[in-house]
C-alpha cells in the first residue's frame, strides 16, 4: 500500500531527477528575465509583478503546511521547526514583499516564467513543509539541534549567504539613477571584484547553510534546484555582460560565480 511517506520521497526523487533534466537544459535555453529578456516567450508583465506573484506563493503554503500540521495534531508544536520555519521566511518574505517594491526601471518577465517559478516554489514548500512538520523524526529536531554542529555550521552558512545576496542586489540595484532608467551598468565593488554574480553566489550559500542546518533531504533536493537554476543563469548573465561591456568587462578578470572554480 502506498503511504504518504513513500509518496513524499518517491517526489523527492523525481524532483532531484528533474533538476538535473533542467540544469542540462539550461546549458541551451537562458530564460528570459531580467537583462536577458526577449519578446520571444509569451505575454508579459512587470518583473515587479512577476516577483510578487512567483515568490508569495511559497510563503503562504509553508505557513499553511504549519498551521494544517498544528491542527491537525500531526506534529506539536517545535521550537526548532517552528525556528527553521521563520529563516525560509526571512528569505522568501524580503523577496516576496520588500524585493519587488525596491526594483529601478520598467523590465518585464513572461508570464510563462511566472508560472514555472509558481510551480516550483509550490513544490518546494510540498518538499521543505512536509519534511519539517510532518515527515521528519518526531526525536530529530529536539532542543539540543540548536548547538548541533550542523545547526551552527549551517545558519552561520545561511546568513552569511543572506547577508552577500542581499547587498549583492543593492549595489546592481543602486547602479540606476532612477525609477525610470532602464538600463544596465556594471556591478563593481564588494565581492562584484572577483565574481560577476555574487548575488547568485550568495543565494547559493543560504541554501546550501539551508540543507546543512536542516541535514534532511528536502533540503538537499532544494539546493540541486538552486544550484541547477543559479549556475547556468550566471553563465547568461556572463555572457550578456560581455555583449554589453566587451573589453572593459573582459579585463577585469572576473569568475562567473564561483571563486577560483568557475
């Protein structure tokens, strides 16, 4: 008889399979967002809009995993989960309602991004919420999970990278004059130095602190996912950046978005 858990991990599976399909594909596709926008995906509208619509869904289906499981008696309440819940909406809550709110200029997004971004933010929340509050041993998460190695490793990890993401985006988002201007400039100075997407590179170690603070599968599978979107998107935006700057980009030497590696 198939049970619930089964199911759960069978998903898992399934999804770390797909983020491998879609890491190769993205070797031949750059979705069209941000600088790298063309006409040539379907209807569009406001990145600001698109944000907003690709990001809250996430949020609002943990708080409901939560609320449903506290209900529900599946789990009691835990002041470790509960702890992991708020840091996976620190994130998700400045880049749902504060991210979109700050942008410069008129870009666009397809909608056909949007909804892939919805899909995928609904099937993380399946993935971390079920783990969290549901799936995960009842003796895991106990108040000694805090000064765990993995715990401690793993937060300092999450901030960190939280901390490189977020002034990452200021600085490219400083770079416009205004409101209006929709053009693209340079990103120079911090860690922009030696790594050309080190907003990229920063979201990358929130998730990597993420599974490590977690130590659970889900959050495994949530990495390969950012990994799979974030490497092949620095690449693009490598690239687009060559385009744009020729010479004056080349010479500054930079990695795409891990030091010393790639």
């Amino acid at each position: 008889m198939l049970t619930f858990e089964t199911f759960y991990y069978g998903f898992l599976y399934a999804m770390l399979g797909l983020a491998v399909v879609v890491f190769i594909a993205l070797q031949f596709i750059t979705v069209a967002y941000g600088m790298t926008f063309n006409n040539r995906w379907g209807i569009s509208i406001s990145s600001k809009w698109g944000w907003w619509l690709m990001e809250t869904p996430v949020f609002i289906a943990m708080l409901i995993i939560y609320g449903i499981s506290l209900h529900l008696g599946i789990k009691p309440f835990n002041v470790v989960t509960s702890f992991i819940l708020l840091l996976f909406l620190l994130h998700y809550g400045q880049r749902s309602f504060v991210f979109p709110l700050l942008m410069k200029g008129g870009s666009k997004m397809p909608l056909s991004v949007v909804f892939s971004g919805i899909f995928f933010n609904l099937c993380n929340a399946f993935m971390q919420g079920c783990w969290l509050f549901i799936i995960c041993p009842n003796d895991m998460y106990q108040l000694s999970w805090f000064w765990s190695p993995q715990f401690i490793a793993g937060t300092a990890i999450f901030f960190f990278g939280m901390t490189v993401n977020m002034h990452s985006d200021r600085i490219i988002r400083k770079l416009r004059k205004s409101k209006n201007d929709n053009n693209y400039y340079l990103p120079k100075g911090f860690l922009f130095d030696r790594i050309n997407s080190s907003n990229y590179f920063g979201e990358l170690l929130e998730w990597l602190g993420f599974a490590i603070l977690t130590w659970s599968f889900a959050g495994l599978v949530f990495f390969c996912w950012a990994f799979a979107n974030l490497v092949p998107r620095a690449k693009a935006v490598y690239h687009r950046y060559y385009q744009f700057f020729g010479d004056d980009f080349s010479k500054l030497n930079r990695w795409k978005i891990f030091p010393y590696i790639y």
